[in-house]
C-alpha cells in the first residue's frame, strides 16, 4: 500500500509541476490556483463528483463530459480545462485531488510562503493569539 500511495504522489507531483510551469509561462498562477481551489471544494461536496473522479468503472468519454460540465460550471480558464481533459484521456483523473494538493505546496512555495503549526499547553488568550499571528 505505501509503494502505491508513493507512485500516487509522485505522479500527482510530475502533473502538478507540469500545469505550474504552463501556468507560469501563460502568467496565470493565480487563475489555475482559483480554478483548483474551485474543484476542490466541488470534490469535498460532492460525493457524486468523486465517484466520477476516481472510479474507473466510467469511460474516458463519461469523465470528459461530466469535467466539461464541472468546469463551465466554476468558470475555469482554458488552460484548467485542458489540463483536467488531458488528465481524463490519459487515465489519470484518479489523481486530480493529489495534483491540487501538490500544485499548491508549489504555489505556497512560489510565493515564500511556510507553513507553521503552533502548540500550546494552554488555551492562548486573544491578545496572546493575536500577537502571535503578528509575528508568524
């Protein structure tokens, strides 16, 4: 199970900086960044878009037709949407959530961004939470 969910990040990875250096050179970053934000939320709500998602019971011909729907929906750039079709012929739509997830450790990491997790042996108080989002 570990080689498999490894072999998933990996390819998840390769897509993920395939589609950021395409954003990168068509200046559109921040519009694929939204588009994916969009799918997310689209796949986290719907079970159905899941299914469509990582099932391989439908066809190619099925999950470029429901993305198609997907993406009018949420208005994505041209660019998103061929990159989820490019995914859909290839077979690797399975992948589209692990792909979001890698592109936006890349655009956190483009934009000098880190993430911080903070523990406490206390509840902090709204001043001390405050002046510690202040300096983070």
């Amino acid at each position: 199970m570990a080689s498999d969910t490894s072999h998933i990040a990996g390819l998840a990875l390769r897509y993920a900086n395939a589609v950021f250096d395409l954003a990168a050179e068509e200046r559109g970053i921040d519009r694929v960044a939204t588009d994916f934000a969009a799918v997310r939320t689209m796949l986290q709500n719907s079970p159905e878009l899941t299914r469509l998602v990582r099932s391989p019971l439908f066809s190619r011909d099925d999950q470029a037709r429901g993305m198609e729907a997907v993406l009018k929906q949420a208005g994505a750039s041209d660019l998103t949407r061929r990159f989820v079709l490019l995914l859909t012929q290839k077979r690797r739509l399975f992948a589209l959530a692990d792909i979001i997830r890698a592109f936006d450790g890349l655009l956190a990491r483009h934009r000098g961004e880190i993430a911080a997790e903070v523990t406490s042996a206390r509840e902090l108080t709204a001043a001390e939470a405050n002046e510690l989002r202040r300096v983070l």
